[in-house]
C-alpha cells in the first residue's frame, strides 16, 4: 500500500523553488497503546474536567485557555487571539543556510520526514540532494506548518531528501547543568582494556535491521495470548549485578567475549604503545560524530 503524503510544501533557496510532498518517516501502527476500560463492565471510560472549586464537571463549550503567570494567576485568551499567535502555514521550507554534516549534533535531533518531489519538481529535488551529497552538507531551513515554525535540517537520504526537524538551543538542557564530577583519574591499564574490548565488538556501520524492539514483540505475545484465553506468566525481577573493581569486571568483559588471556595481554600492550598515558579522562573533549547518511 502506497505511503500517503501528510503535506505538501516548497522548498526554497535564493530564486530556485522545488514543490515537494511531505512524508512521515515513522510508523505509528507498530506504537503499542493500551485503554482505561471501567473493570466492572469492560467499558472504554470518558474524560472529564472537574472545576475544583465549584465541584462540577465542565463542558469544553465553557473552557477558556489562559497562560499561569504566577502561581494560581491566569491570563485569559480568546479563541481568536490564540490563532493571532499561530505562525502564518506558508508551507514553504525556507533554506537559511548549509552546514557540514558532521557539525549538527544528533542531541538536537526530533521527528524525521521523507521529501518527495511534487509536480515538476523531480529536476531541482535531485540536483538538491546530488549537490549535498557530494559536499557532504545538510540544509537548515524554516519551516511554517500547523501554526508553528520549526527548525530543519534537509539531508540526502538513499536516493532522495530527508527533513530533520530540530529541536531549538532553548529546549536542550546543558550538560554542565548537572551535578556531576567527570574529573577522574584513568588508570592506562583500565583504559587499554576497556579499548580493547570495545574493539572486539566493533562493526564497520550501524546495521539497524540488526536490532528488534524486543519489548514491543514481548507485548505483543502477551497480548496474544491473552486473546486466546490463555494464563500469562511474569517474568521475574532480573537480579542485581554484583558491584566488583573495574578492573575485574573489564577482564571478565573481554573473557566473556572470548577473547583469551594471551590475546588480551598482546592486545593491551599494543594498545599501550601506540598510545600516550592519559591522566584523565577524556570526557571533556568534544567528541567527533562524523555520519555518513545513506
């Protein structure tokens, strides 16, 4: 069954306009949601409001939306001023610039879009994500939709466009915010072990068909079994892990991978000479997220 679009758009940079249709990227049927059913009757229960003060149940037709600024302080607005609010849906997804792939960090990733050329728009789509491509650059863009302007992020995906949308500077909370010491000392031996195990289960890419929400398929059975009728059993609690040195436990890691205590100890000693003695960790520097979308 063929995808349907969600909407409709228009790319645009300088004088060049491409039309493009708007896809989602995720699937929302394979999201697993439950109801809130009255127990006595199996019956799906309705939402209520309640007005606290007066104990009575409030119709939507006498609800209002105001904005608390203090504490138990509202400001009232209208039907009509909250659509004054709303971001004018241009549908024009508007190309402020291009940026090296690698510098826009996936913390400010939020929901993925496929872009798919509308009439007449298959020449500029293409030569869009050809050009990006070989540059290995993304488009960030504004975009109006809805009521509301987002910021994204346009890049070449398999054979055709990605839209990124991000999330804004202001809703990401910064990491020196928490109350965390990252300033300890690494001794070179944990370090040359925990690279060398990490290297044992190192892969040339990321293969996601590799990976299987094994939750939601555990759900699901469950689920099927409950529809035929059938007892369901719980599994039980795992235990805890058994707090032991790190230096134990990152030997125990590599014999559990297989790797034998020779190859362990050549391994480790080849790392050791290639690299310099790190007094501390390496936590502070900004890590490099060199990605290649395909």
């Amino acid at each position: 069954m063929a995808v349907r679009p969600v909407g409709t758009g228009t790319i645009s940079f300088g004088l060049v306009t491409i039309p493009v249709k708007v896809y989602s990227a995720n699937k929302s049927s394979e999201q697993i949601s439950f109801n809130l059913l009255h127990e006595a009757c199996g019956s799906r229960v309705r939402q209520q409001y309640i007005c606290p003060q007066e104990d009575v149940v409030v119709d939507r037709t006498e609800m209002v939306k105001g904005y608390e600024f203090s504490r138990g302080q509202y400001v009232l607005f209208s039907a009509e001023e909250l659509k004054a609010l709303e971001s004018a849906a241009t549908q024009t997804i508007d190309i402020v610039e291009f940026v090296p792939e690698e510098s826009v960090d996936p913390i400010y990733f939020d929901r993925p879009f496929y872009l798919g050329p509308d009439r007449h728009g298959q020449r500029p789509y293409a030569l869009l994500s050809k050009a990006l491509e070989q540059t290995s650059r993304w488009a960030l863009a504004r975009y109006a939709t809805r009521g509301k302007s987002y910021l994204v992020a346009i890049r070449p995906y398999q054979e055709g466009l990605l839209m990124q949308q991000l999330r804004y500077a202001s809703e990401i909370r910064k990491f020196s915010e928490l109350d965390i010491d990252t300033d300890v000392e690494i001794r070179q031996k944990e370090l040359d072990l925990a690279i060398t195990l990490a290297d044992q289960v190192t892969s040339e890419r990321f293969e996601p068909e590799n990976y299987r929400d094994e939750e939601s398929e555990r759900i699901r059975e469950v689920i099927a079994q409950k529809i035929e009728g059938k007892d369901v059993s719980l599994a039980p609690d795992k235990p805890k892990g058994e707090v032991i040195d790190l230096m134990e436990a990152l030997k125990r890691s590599l014999e559990r991978s297989g790797a034998t205590s020779g190859a362990t100890a050549a391994s480790a000693s080849k790392t050791s000479r290639k690299r310099k003695p790190a007094k501390k960790a390496a936590s502070k520097k900004k890590p490099s997220a060199k990605r290649k979308a395909r």
